[in-house]
C-alpha cells in the first residue's frame, strides 16, 4: 500500500515533537527565558483571537506549512486549512472557545516545546485533553511547526 503524500512529511515531524517532550528538562525552579516568555505571549494572543472568532489571528504564530494532529485524529497540514477549521467552528452558534494552557514551555538550540492542557466549550458540551506544540524560529520569530491535541482527562496532562 502506497503512503499517501500528505502523511509521507507527518512522520519526521510528529517524531520530532516528540523528541523534544522526551528531552530532559531543568528544574521547574530556574528563571524562565526571553524565548519561553516570547512563546507564551503568543500563544495567549492566538486564544485571544479564537475568543474573539479571529481566525486570521488564532493562526499568525503558524508556519505555511504547519502540521496539526486534531483532538479527532484529523490531519489538517497547513496555516490556511487550520484557519478554515476555526473558521468552521466559528460559523457553529454554539460554539464558545477553544484554550491552550501551557504546563511547559521548553527551549532549546532554537527549537522549543510546548506542552499543556486544551479545552473546547460550546453552549451544549465541553471536550479538553493534552497537547503538545514543536516551535521552531526559520524567519527569527517563533513559529508553530506542529501540533497534536489528545482528548483525556486533563489531570492525566504532564505537569
């Protein structure tokens, strides 16, 4: 069976995320970084947009070509496809917020990871879960390269 050709760049990136998440990390005790601050300010801007149903902004931090793994295992590979999802869910009058909390904002060699708790409201149910973001810096701003949401109990999220 042939690979199809949107999977075949998922694999080396979503392996990548994951190298990150297993690299050790310092002590939750030392300074954070101008880089991890950077990171945090922009992911609380992109849910500021998703609050406010701006999709073009919920989707600024995002590269051309970023991957992202849906909380139901869709793959959506690329900033436009990710803007017309949110696009969706904003059209939905039911539809509240999407928020990602970061637990853990980790940099290293110009790379960084991200790894937190999400949560999706509409007016008639809720879903949250783990996620885990791989930034990387091509243009020296911080960027999202790939991002994996998985539906669970958000005390099961690695603190």
């Amino acid at each position: 069976m042939k690979t199809p050709r949107a999977c075949q760049n998922v694999l080396p990136a979503l392996i990548a995320v994951i190298g990150t998440v297993c690299a050790p990390h310092p002590s939750s005790a030392r300074p954070v970084s101008a880089d991890e601050t950077r990171i945090a300010e922009l992911r609380k801007a992109s849910n500021a947009a998703i609050a406010a149903h701006d999709s073009k902004n919920a989707v600024a931090p995002m590269t051309d070509e970023t991957i992202i793994v849906t909380s139901g295992g869709s793959l959506l590979t690329g900033r436009v496809k990710m803007q017309a999802a949110f696009d969706k869910s904003f059209s939905d009058p039911k539809f509240l917020r999407y928020v990602r909390s970061p637990n853990r904002i980790a940099v290293t060699d110009g790379l960084a990871m991200e790894r937190g708790v999400w949560e999706g409201r509409w007016t008639d149910r809720s879903m949250a879960g783990c996620y885990l973001t791989r930034w990387e810096r091509p243009d020296g701003q911080w960027r999202i390269k790939a991002e994996m949401y998985v539906p669970a109990d958000p005390s099961t999220c690695v603190r």
